[in-house]
C-alpha cells in the first residue's frame, strides 16, 4: 500500500548515516540488477562524474540513487538506483525518481536522461516505462539503454 502521505528527500549521505545506507539491500531475485550500495558509494567517490545521494521516506533511510553527470557535453544517466527490499512497492520510488528528475532539469544543457537495465525477468523495465523512459535500441554490454526527454 503506497505510503502518499510521507514525504520522500534525497540527502547527502553523512559519516553518520552511511552504516544505515550500507545495510540498504534489493530482494534476492533482484541482486543481479544492480550493485550493492557499498561498490557505488566507493564508485563515486573515484569519479569525478558522480552524484549520489539516499533515499528517505520521512526520516527513514530507503535507498539510494547515484548520476554519471557530466555537465561539459552535457551528459546525464542514472547509474543506479535501489529501494530497499523492506520499502518497496510503497511508491517511495517513483517519487525518488520525480526528484532524480526534477534535480536533472536543473543541470546545465540537460535535454535527456539516460539509464540502462539487465532485460531479464523481474527487472525494472515496467517501473522505468512508468516513470517515462522509452527504450533507444542501444546496448551497453548485456545492459539495454533507456532515455526520458526532458
């Protein structure tokens, strides 16, 4: 049952609330689609392209978001994306998206928005088709590419 009322933030992840983002997890059948919070935290803080943040529901942390934004071509994606196992299906996410979004507009040049997806069973094509991304026909290993116009 969708959580409406809450009011869904995107912060900086701090010395003191890093533990709690760490023990952050997808379900099961969903870890083969995108990487444990700790290889992206560590990702991000050795590209000089990276924007991440958490995910909170009210005062609660419920997942975590990171951009490749590169502002020189201009360039954006959504490198990843998770909502915990626990917080799913509460539309936590789709609002995390809506500010992912809103947060992209602002950048400069910004006219697309790019991520990609493993098109296997149980991703979350139908989540991003949702949020408005249409898929390019381009292919980024076993990985298929999705772009949202802004």
């Amino acid at each position: 049952m969708p959580k409406n009322d809450v009011n869904v933030t995107l912060q900086e992840i701090t010395e003191e609330t890093l533990g709690d983002i760490l023990d952050l997890d997808v379900a099961e059948h969903q870890k083969g689609f995108v990487a444990p919070n700790v290889r992206s935290i560590a990702q991000a803080h050795f590209s000089e392209h990276a924007w991440f943040r958490a995910i909170y529901a009210g005062d609660t942390p419920v997942g975590f978001v990171m951009l490749y934004a590169d502002e020189e071509k201009p360039w954006y994606g959504v490198w990843r994306f998770m909502v915990d196992e626990r917080h799913q299906r509460m539309g936590y996410a789709s609002k995390a998206m809506q500010l992912v979004v809103e947060h992209v507009r602002g950048l400069p040049g910004a006219k697309e928005l790019f991520l990609s997806y493993v098109p296997k069973e149980g991703s979350a094509l139908p989540f991003y088709e949702k949020c408005g991304f249409v898929e390019t026909g381009e292919w980024h290993g076993q990985e298929k590419e999705m772009k949202l116009t802004l």
